[in-house]
C-alpha cells in the first residue's frame, strides 16, 4: 500500500475481534511511534500494553471509574463500561510523561505523544489491521493514570484499540470535505 493510499483511507474502527496484532507486528507498531515529531528529543511518549487476561482487570478499572464519577450507575451501565476492555484483543495506552524542566512547552510534550497515537494506528493499518482511539471520563481519571503506573503530571493521550476488523463502515465522505476546514493567508 502506498503511503498516500493508507492516508486517504484511515478511518476508525467499527468492529474489532482477534487476531490482533502479534508479537512482532506489535514491536513495528511502537518502533513506528517512536518516530513521531519530537521536539527537543524528550521522547515524551510511554506506552502500556494491555492484552489477554490484563484486559479483565483494565475493564475492572474503567468500571470503578464510572462507579466513583456516577455512584448511582446500575449494574448494567457498569458491566457495560468494564466490557469496554474487550473492544478488541490489543489495547496500547498512550500517555506523555511531560518534562516541566524541560524548555519545550507541555502542549508540545502532548502533542509528540499524539503524533505517536498516530503512527501506531498508521502501523495497524498498514499490516492489515485496523484501530479506534478513545478516551473518555477514564482518560482524565487520575486514579486510572496512577493504576497505569503514571505520575500526576503525566497525561493520557488515549486508549488505542487494536485488531482486525470485522464491519467496515461505509465510507464517510471525509476527503470531500477537507475543504470546509482550510483557510487561506492572503495569497
């Protein structure tokens, strides 16, 4: 697939199920995040890997989260945020372990671990797999951060979900309407 191609085609992820990506496809995946723009070189991303069983406890945690955000969430509005977990078979965690000594602003920390979101899913794509970036409530919990073994300064960028994909959505349109977002300076 070209490189332009697999840009005009990037679409989020409707269905995803197994197989995800495997041992060395997901080692081509954070290799290629790693080559996100980085300014000063403060490689500000971290990466959490969650899979198999550890999914069952990252749902735990989406769960909780609801529970302490909605303490009156039923039962099933409960299960159905733990269920989250098993989107699909791979989920990485993007976060930006942001450097305040550092001279490159945060926003700009957060955005090298954007870029990096990125490229994974660019990767995914390109090897024959397909993804969907979320965040959500947990995603600004700070109870999730630190049970994903980050600091209070640290942001989470999202949860990217990672597989194969089983119900393409229709094509949305979205190459048509680039145009309506672009502004021009004095040409």
């Amino acid at each position: 697939m070209q490189a332009i191609d697999l840009l005009l085609q990037r679409r989020s992820a409707k269905t995803l199920t197994e197989p995800g990506p495997d041992e060395g496809a997901l080692e081509l995946l954070l290799a290629s995040a790693a080559r996100a723009p980085d300014h000063g070189r403060l490689r500000p991303w971290r990466f959490v890997v969650i899979r198999g069983a550890a999914r069952e406890r990252f749902g735990a945690m989406l769960a909780a989260q609801l529970q302490r955000a909605r303490p009156q969430s039923s039962p099933e509005a409960l299960e159905r945020e733990r269920l989250k977990a098993f989107r699909s078979p791979l989920i990485i965690v993007v976060a930006a372990v942001r450097d305040a000594r550092a001279s490159v602003p945060m926003i700009e920390q957060v955005l090298c671990a954007g870029a990096a979101a990125q490229n994974i899913l660019l990767a995914a794509r390109a090897l024959g797999f397909n993804g969907v970036w979320k965040t959500g409530a947990a995603a600004y919990d700070e109870t999730v951060k630190r049970e994903l073994g980050f600091e209070p300064a640290d942001a989470l960028v999202g949860f990217l979900y990672l597989g194969t994909e089983t119900d393409a959505p229709p094509e949305s349109g979205a190459q048509a309407h680039w145009r309506e977002h672009v502004t021009y300076l004095g040409e």
